[in-house]
C-alpha cells in the first residue's frame, strides 16, 4: 500500500491518506482508524491495524490526489535524516574528481546527518539561497523507514525493522559542504530535503529491494542505476549502526546516490533556478521539484 500525507485546502490539518495506485487515495478516517500524523502511525499501528488498510473500505470514495494539497509523507521527521555519503561505486568516482581531498577516502562507510526542521513535498519549491549557495546539486536517494526501535540487530533480521521506502532528493550545496569540512551545514538548508511522493510499504518490495533509481533535470536524464549496487547495504548499515546506537521508530536513512550529479559532470552543471528535478525509483513512483529564484 502507499501511505500519503495531504491537505484539502493549503490552510488545512495534515491528514493521513491510504493508496492502492497512484491516482487516488482514501482518508484513514474511512478506515475506522485515526492518527495524530504519521510519526504516530509509524510508531503505534498494529499487525491488525495493518492488515485492515491493505483492502479498499467498502462504500468509500477515493479522493483523487490532484485535487489535494501534496505534503511530505513525514512532513516533521521526529530525529535528522541518518544519511549514507558515496555508497555507489561510480558515485565515488566522480565525486574524488570534483574534490579530492572532500570525497576521495572511503575505508568504511561514510555516514552523516540531515536536518531536516520540515521536509519538503512533491511538486514544493527548492530554494536557491543566493548569495549562500553557488554550487546547488540533486541527489536522488532511497529512502529506508524504520518501523520499530532497532539496538543491536543482526544484518539477517535487517528486513523485519523496515516500515517501507521512499524517495529523498538530498540537495546539497557542495560549496557549504566541502568548504566547512563536515557536511551538515551543505546538507540541512531549509527545503534541502524533498521526500516523496508517499511511503510503500515493506511488503511491497522485495527485500532487499533492487529498484531502478533515475533523476533528470529539465528532461535530460542524469542518473540512471539501481539499488542493487550499493556499496553498504541496508543490513550492513543497520548491522553496524545499532551495534551501539538505538535507531528509533520512525527513522529515516537515505541510502545515498548513484553517479550523475552536477558536481560529477565535466565541467560540473549545478542547478539553476527554474530548473525541473524530477527523481524517480522504480515501485514507488516521482518526486518532482522546481528550483525556486531564491
């Protein structure tokens, strides 16, 4: 099933909503369920629970989804965005020729973090921030979401602690980002992470999921892999990560991008404004954005 958060009207509540295609939705409430967002529903839904928005509630009617008000499907993550830096081979490549020193060593895992104060939504703005930002970039990414409170896991047990996937356009300012050393600065603007279009559940995935991932901008296609060619995989990381640290329910990790980004282009093509980014993953749909003039 895919999981939406939406509006009626701008000025409206957030609301949960429950899709079975990618035209049309149904309120929870039709459901006979209610949640406060879906942090909560994360968190608190039961297997039974569960089981009940799998099927379409008898005598209700979809509401299709471009009549409503598009929101992130975790508008407010409860915790930063726990991201994976250069996790494809050929990402890694590209990325050592645009800064070396910044991008070059990998020994392990690079992991990071994203603030993330309100994420942005399909179809939102990404703003240019000119005068801070010279060298704006697009990275399409899959994004993971814990379904339970994972400490110690074992990487075969990996599978049963993920709620389901989405996608992350992880814009970055690679001026901020290797110029201040650390990337959280580069990484955490505000509206510097589309989440989207929804959330689709585990069960709609193979595991581990092997997904055709792709970004354009303009209509020029700039990525184009898969999932299956991670460098860490899902288990490892959350293997490795819970050896010592508790992942809680609701937990995003960004699983980092495939090559094809600005910064790896000869010679690097950043983002300008009014530029289309359109991120797509296979199974889960297209995250589209538009780069605002500010």
């Amino acid at each position: 099933m895919r999981l939406y958060t939406y509006r009626e009207r701008p000025d409206g509540d957030d609301r949960i909503g429950v899709g079975f295609g990618s035209d049309s939705l149904y309120a929870l409430e039709d459901f006979g369920l209610t949640f406060a967002d879906m942090n909560d529903l994360i968190c608190n839904i039961t297997p039974e629970q569960m089981d009940k928005l799998r099927k379409a509630p008898e005598g209700a009617k979809p509401i299709a989804l471009d009549s409503l008000v598009r929101r992130a499907p975790i508008p407010y993550p409860m915790q930063d965005v726990v991201c994976l830096g250069i996790n494809y081979d050929a990402h890694h490549e590209e990325a050592g020729r645009f800064n070396q020193e910044a991008f070059g060593d990998r020994p392990k895992a690079i992991y990071f973090s994203k603030r993330v104060s309100e994420a942005n939504c399909d179809g939102g703005k990404i703003p240019r921030y000119e005068g801070l930002v010279n060298s704006l970039d697009y990275e399409v990414e899959l994004g993971v979401i814990l379904g339970k409170d994972a400490f110690q896991v074992p990487a075969e047990h990996a599978q049963d602690y993920i709620f389901g996937y989405t996608i992350i356009n992880d814009v970055s300012a690679r001026d901020l980002q290797t110029g201040h050393k650390q990337w959280y600065f580069g990484k955490s603007l505000d509206g510097f992470t589309p989440m989207g279009p929804c959330i689709v559940t585990a069960d709609e995935i193979a595991y581990p999921p092997v997904l055709g991932i792709r970004c354009s901008v303009n209509g020029e296609m700039r990525q184009n892999g898969s999932t299956g060619d991670f460098i860490t995989m899902i288990a490892q990381v959350l293997a490795e990560l819970t050896r010592g640290m508790t992942l809680k329910a609701g937990t995003i990790i960004a699983t980092g991008t495939p090559a094809g980004v600005g910064m790896g282009m000869q010679p690097p093509c950043f983002l300008k404004s009014g530029d289309v980014v359109a991120c797509e993953i296979d199974g889960i749909g297209t995250l589209t954005n538009v780069v605002d003039d500010h």
